[in-house]
C-alpha cells in the first residue's frame, strides 16, 4: 500500500524554502554551457528556468525563437543546496516520535544528500517523496543538498540499455517519468526542466496518522449513506480510535471505530455516515457543487495524534454500456440522471509548473464554467494537477476524466518498471480518489488506437500494454471500489477511436485537412478529443513576436505554430471563409473566427445527435505559453473568439440551423432539468432588415433531450445569397439571445457593410459596459480594448441584426471582477 502518501497540509510542517541556491555540476556536456554559472539564488518551488531567467543567464524561452538558445539547460546536471536547522523539540525519539523530510515534487532524476550523506535516489516527477530522518540526528544545522540530472541525458542513456520505447513524436521520453509534453508537443516548446517544483518541508508526527481514505456514497430513497475507508498507520500494536465528523450547514453525522494493530504498520477502517436529507454534488449547469467538511481524527491512548479536514461531495457515478441500435452505448449517469458531457481538454497551464498559483487555477476553471462546460480531461501528457486545480473544480461544478501520465508512446514493462508504475499510481489514486469531480480514471491517451501503427513502424512488440490493462486497473479497483476505469482514449466498440462505442478522437478535419462541413458526417458515441486551431489574442502574440516580423509568414510566428503544417493548415481553413490577408492583426481576427465556426458546428452536430452521441470534448481549453494552438483562452487567460462560440454551442439551452444534405434542420437543445416551450421564430431577412419570409413555432423540448423543430428547403427561402440571411431565435426573455444564424454563402461572398455600427461606453445598474448597435446585419462583431487586452467582454464575437442593439458588460479577465473601460474598438469582417 501507499506508504509514501499523505493527506496535504496535515500535521506540523516547516517549509523549506529559504536560502536554495543552485550551481552547475560539472560533466563532459558542460562544455555545451555558452555562459559562466556561478553558484546562483534558487526559488523553492521553482526549476532551472526560472532561476536562470532571474539571473540574466539565459533571455525568456517563450520571446521570439529563444527557446533554440535554451536547449544547452536541459543536457546539463544541476545542483540545489541549502541548510536547515533543526531544534532540540524536533528531533526523533525512540518512543516513536518521527521527524520526515518531504519534497512533494522533484524533476525528475535526483540524488538527495543530507550532510554529504546520499539519503536517497529518485526517478519519478510524479511520486511525492518522504523519507524519514535518522533516530540519531542531532539537533543543530544541517546541509540539504539534491543533485538532478539531465533528463535528455538519462533518456539517451536508457534507451542505449534498453532499446527504443516508439512515440508519435520520434523520441523515447517514455523511459523517464516525466510529465511528456516538457519535451515538447505539437503546441509545446521544448524545454524539459529540472527542479524542485513543488513544496519541501519537515514534518513531525508521533504514534500514528491517517495515511489516506476514500469515500464511496450510497443513495437510499431520500437517505444517503457515505463510507469513508480510513488506512492508518500506527507506529507500534495497539489500539487507537478513528472519528469521523460530516457537516453542511446545520446537517452533521458523526461515526466513530476502533483501530487495532497487532504490530506497527497499516491498518484499514471503514466508517458509516448516514444522511437523513443529504444534499447531492452536481456539475456545473445541472445543480449545485454541494461539498460537506469532513473532519477525520485519529486517537492513542486518548489522545489525539492525527487530525486532517477536508470537503467531499456525495455522488453516484455510473458509465453506461448498453448494446442499442447503433452499436454500444457510451455515457455518464451522475446522481441517476444522463448527462451529456460538455468539455475540454487540460494540459499543464505553463510550460515552468511553479509559476502557476492557486488564483490561476480558479480562474481557469471558472473560465470552464462560464463557456458553459461540466468536464475537463486532465490530459495524459501532462500532470496529476496541483491540488488547487482540484479544489478549484469540486468547488465550481467541473467533472474531471482523470489520464494517468502516459500519452502517444510505448512504455518499458520491466519489473522495475512496472513496480515504479505501481507505486505511482497508488500514490496518485490515494491522493485524488475522494475528490468528485473525478468520475472517470484512463490509463492513457492515444496508446491503444497506435499501438498497431507503433509495432509496425518500429519492429518491436506491444511495450508497456500490461500497465494500462494490468497494474492501473488493479490499483484502481482495489484502492477505489466501484470507480470506473478506462483502459485508453480513444478505446471501445469495434476498434480503438471506433463510431460504434467507447469514446472516439476526430481528426479528420483539422489534421486531415478536412472541410468545415465535414464534422456533420462525423459520428461517434462519445467524442473525447478534437479541435480546430488560432492564434492567440494580437497583445499575446506580440509580445513575443518582433515589430520587423509582425506577418503571418514571417519566421518567427510560425515558429510558435508547433504543430507540422499548421501553418499552413491556418491559411487553408481560413481561405475557405474570408478572403487571404497579409494584415497581421485582421488575420489573427478571421483566423480566430474561423476557428470558432467549426468548434460551433461541430459540437450542435453531435449535441443533436443525443442519445446516440453523448459528449464533446474540445482539444484544448489552454496553453503553455504564447502560440497558435487548438485552445479557446491563450496563455494570458485572454479568450479567442471561440470560447464565445463553444459558450453558445453548448448554452442549456440552444437553437442551431444545420444542414443534412440538402436541407436546413432547426434543432432545440435542452439540457435542463425542466422542459422548455419558449416560441420559436424562423426568419429569412436582407442585411438591411427586409423580412422575406418568417415562420413561428412552438416546440415542447422535454428535459435534457433534442427535438427537430423544422426543416427547410434553404435555397428556396434565400433567393439573393449575397444579401440574405436565416435567421431563428428564441423568444424568451433571456439577457443573451439564443440564436442560429445560417447564409448559403461563405462570409468571403457576403456584401456586407461595415459602416453602420455603433459602439458607445454606458454603464448600466451600476455595472460598467459598451452598447453595441447595428444598422444592418453584422457577423463576427469583435470588441476590444485598446488600452487594456485584459479586458474580458461579457460576450463577444456577436452577430447582430439589422437595428439590433446589445448591452455587454466588462470584466477583468485575470480576475472576473467588473472594470470600466474608456475606449473601446470593434472590429467587422
């Protein structure tokens, strides 16, 4: 079991993080280094990166093309030392008193010396690491130092012993236990880092502590029953007693069980918790987030030794796999009703872990919540998340599909590999389990739908297949009972990314070079990763793009295009819809616009799909750092004009017009718990306001389901493409119109006019904001501040009818609080 693990900040602790320094050490690679180093201040949590940065040593990857000038940092051994001391009161005892030195994440190959003595050898950036002090270490000051290798040197030096471990992206970083996209992704720069990244500090404890625990919840009738599973490890035989404390509000249970051990070690408790009106966890858009506060307390001898405190929700989660008339289902039923899963994609949220903090997190999720989402994958090229990151979703309503770290590669299976994969992945579920937002577990992204491609391309068998189909699912299933597991994404039906089930990757547009209209033959049970790429936000971009260089196809922005062909593939989809532009800033615009249009298209599809197809998962929701990527807020925080359009594709409730063959479909969606008859209006009008034809409906869309409203012969209600539009609207009173808007046209053959729009300051209710008006009909309206590139527009991207006025209030994007502009600029197509 999971001795290494550890409930976050429970027991006394001392940080460690003062008076690091760190130096090079010195290897037949040192002659790469193009500066002197000397023995520098290190940040602790930080990396090398960052410290070097600081120093003036090495210019910001991210600028320009820096990152090339970097590559020398991560072929070098690096060297972080500081001393501590330690008093007279902390030192252990032999009557069990236990002083433990914990660093909860070093990157990635290290030695850990404690007064010149080796304490330690790690090799895995994902296992927090504890280690007990000596009984006879002496109060006083001490030397902590940790040595850290070069992670491409380890790489190649593996590789060399044990052969090829095959990636998508030509390399064998699966012979290091380090989070994958560090050395580099078709979005990420290559920069592996080394450090320590995340908290060192001592911790004292005494005759036993509460280890880790799960919770698994039980609904019976109007009464719910939570088991909290407690292991707790007791430093000699005996007895002890473990209390359990649940409350919200003014509702509280309490449970109470003797802990006996026989011998010093782990002893596992179970805990009963009845609720007589227990209030449900639910995701964004369908309830509450209700967390309860569980206090859990451990006594020996009458005597309270451990106590740790922590929120959990109660839910029940159910995958459904039901053979139906299109194959095999894939969906999730949380609290007893179907959901229909509306999400993205998380990759680490920097390329540098340590400068991200918790206020980031928050935000970055509730950015999530606004654009409308209940789920992120937490992707398995990245990391187990900072705490934070998980906090902050139990706390707004965000589902997690949880990856286990292991992306586009084979892994070894050696016995050393697959113990050190054990112990990872006990430490992990252990850790996470009782958050939640968790409700699913994937042993890996993207393995088992290559892994044939991968065998024939490299001449070696199927490496690694027994930890997602042997050591992930045990653990899981042992340590959480009842969680459901998932082998691999895309996996299920027919064959790995199959139509017919499981849950399928869609790339056969943006990679496939595709047509836009393509995503409306696409089928899929569940789709779990695609995307559309843009740049980022023009203030992103420019600040690491030089004036001289401020085109599309200049050297230096495709260089932060990281996929192969990306930048071409952006000409592409854009010449389909707007007219080519060497205009820097408006190709950013109609680029991100672009963009937008198929995320839009392509998630209403498969919402009107439902039941047949149940989730949509953008690829991604964020980035690294500064470039041209798939996801909906650049690395600023700053949205694309397609986070505006996934809020709309995926609001409660939604109209979209979309063509099946021939003809125009009108579809209602309705993803609240409640029906919606709201009256309809379908509308074909000329830009200046003539209405050529209208029809009125008023369709009854049951609770969390689709209905066809009507279908249209397109071609015969437009008789002038370049001059028309189809227009349909709900008419409730909603602050935000739900609305589909349709030309035959792309926008490149639009006559529109530009000329006729407004944009004025005005504040309302004390809230500030712009009105918006047009004199005739406006696509793609972009607002911006021109002072400010933090300003966050309530909505934005907006098409606006001929006479239409529009209320949009402004925010600070970095924190979500309302802010008050001078100027503001909007841009048309």
């Amino acid at each position: 079991m999971p001795l290494n693990s550890f409930l976050h900040d429970s027991h006394d602790k001392r940080n460690l993080h003062e008076g690091w320094t760190v130096s090079l050490i010195e290897t037949d690679r040192s002659e790469q280094v193009p500066v002197s180093i000397p023995k520098l201040p290190a940040q602790v949590p930080g990396c090398i990166h960052l410290d070097l940065m600081e120093a003036n040593l090495i210019q910001d990857p991210f600028v320009e093309m820096n990152e090339k000038k970097v590559g020398w940092v991560a072929e070098q051994d690096w060297s972080w030392t500081t001393t501590f001391t330690i008093e007279d009161g902390e030192c252990p005892t032999a009557t069990g008193d236990r002083l433990q030195l914990v660093f909860e994440g070093i990157d990635t190959v290290a030695d850990i010396l404690l007064d010149g003595n080796l304490l330690a050898s790690v090799d895995n950036m994902f296992v927090a690491q504890r280690f007990d002090l000596p009984q006879n270490i002496k109060a006083g000051e001490h030397t902590l130092e940790v040595r850290i290798a070069s992670p491409m040197e380890v790489m190649r030096q593996r590789k060399a012993v044990g052969g090829p471990a095959p990636s998508s992206l030509d390399d064998d970083r699966g012979w290091v236990r380090k989070e994958q996209c560090s050395y580099g992704w078709d979005w990420g720069p290559i920069l592996p880092s080394s450090g320590l990244y995340r908290p060192v500090y001592l911790q004292k404890w005494t005759a036993g502590r509460i280890a880790w625990y799960n919770t698994q919840y039980v609904q019976q009738g109007k009464k719910g029953l939570l088991t909290v599973q407690c292991v707790v490890q007791l430093e000699k035989a005996g007895k002890g007693t473990l209390a359990a404390k649940l409350k919200h509000g003014t509702s509280e249970a309490t449970a109470e069980a003797i802990v006996e051990a026989n011998s010093p070690g782990e002893a596992t408790v179970s805990l009963q918790l009845e609720l007589s009106d227990p209030k449900l966890w639910w995701p964004a858009g369908q309830g509450d987030p209700v967390l309860y506060d569980l206090e859990l307390s451990l006594s020996v001898n009458g005597k309270i030794v451990h106590e740790a405190a922590d929120e959990v929700g109660l839910r029940t989660v159910e995958w459904v796999q039901q053979k139906d008339a299109w194959g095999e289902s894939f969906f999730l039923r949380l609290n007893g009703r179907n959901i229909f899963v509306k999400g993205a994609n998380w990759i680490p949220t920097d390329s540098f872990l340590p400068r991200a903090d918790a206020a980031q997190y928050e935000r970055q999720v509730a950015l999530a919540v606004e654009s409308n989402m209940n789920l992120l994958r937490v992707w398995g090229g990245g990391m187990y998340e900072d705490p934070a990151f998980y906090r902050a979703v139990d706390r707004q309503g965000i589902m997690l599909w949880q990856d286990f770290p292991y992306a586009c590669a084979f892994y070894p299976d050696t016995p050393e590999f697959l113990m050190a994969a054990r112990k990872e992945a006990e430490q992990a579920v252990a850790q996470l389990n009782h958050h939640p937002s968790i409700v699913l577990w994937c042993g890996n992204n993207e393995i088992e739908r290559d892994a044939v491609r991968f065998q024939r391309e490299w001449g070696v068998r199927y490496l690694g297949e027994v930890i997602w189909k042997g050591v992930l699912p045990e653990v899981v299933n042992r340590m959480v009972p009842g969680a459901f597991y998932w082998q691999s994404s895309p996996d299920g039906g027919s064959e790995p990314n199959s139509v017919d089930g499981g849950d399928r990757h869609v790339w056969s547009v943006w990679s496939g070079w595709g047509s836009e209209d393509a995503y409306l033959s696409e089928e899929g049970r569940f789709i779990s990763e695609f995307g559309f790429q843009a740049p980022p936000d023009i203030e992103t971009l420019r600040e690491v793009v030089p004036k001289e260089e401020w085109f599309p196809q200049s050297e230096t922005v495709e260089w932060h295009n990281k996929q192969i062909e990306g930048p071409e593939r952006l000409q592409r989809f854009l010449a389909a819809r707007h007219r080519i532009t060497e205009e820097m800033d408006r190709f950013v615009r109609l680029s991100q616009e672009v963009q937008g249009s198929a995320l839009r298209k392509a998630l209403e599809h498969w919402r009107r799909r439902r039941p047949r197809t149940m989730g949509g998962i953008i690829w991604q929701l964020n980035d690294c750092w500064q470039v041209a990527s798939w996801a909906l807020i650049d690395y600023r925080l700053r949205p694309k004009a397609s986070f505006y359009q996934v809020q709309r594709a995926f609001t409660p409730r939604g109209l979209t017009l979309l063509r099946n063959g021939d003809l125009l479909e009108l579809w209602a969606m309705n993803d609240t718990t409640e029906e919606w008859t709201d009256p309809v209006s379908v509308k074909c009008i000329g830009f200046d306001g003539e209405v050529v034809k209208e029809e009125h409906h008023l369709p009854h869309v049951p609770a969390g389901d689709v209905l066809l409203v009507d279908t249209i012969q397109a071609d015969q209600w437009i008789n002038n493409p370049r001059t028309q539009v189809i227009v349909a609207d709900a008419q409730g009173a909603y602050e935000t119109p739900i609305r589909s808007t349709y030309t035959l046209n792309p926008p490149k053959h639009l006559d529109l006019d530009g000329s006729g729009l407004s944009v004025i300051v005005e504040n309302r209710h004390d809230a500030p904001g712009v009105r918006v008006k047009a004199r005739s009909f406006m696509p793609a309206i972009w607002l911006s501040c021109p002072d400010n590139p933090d300003i966050f527009f309530d909505d934005n991207s907006i098409d606006l009818l001929p006479g239409e006025e529009r209320w949009i209030g402004t925010r600070n994007v970095q924190t979500g609080e309302p802010e008050a502009i001078q100027i503001v600029t909007a841009w048309t197509i």
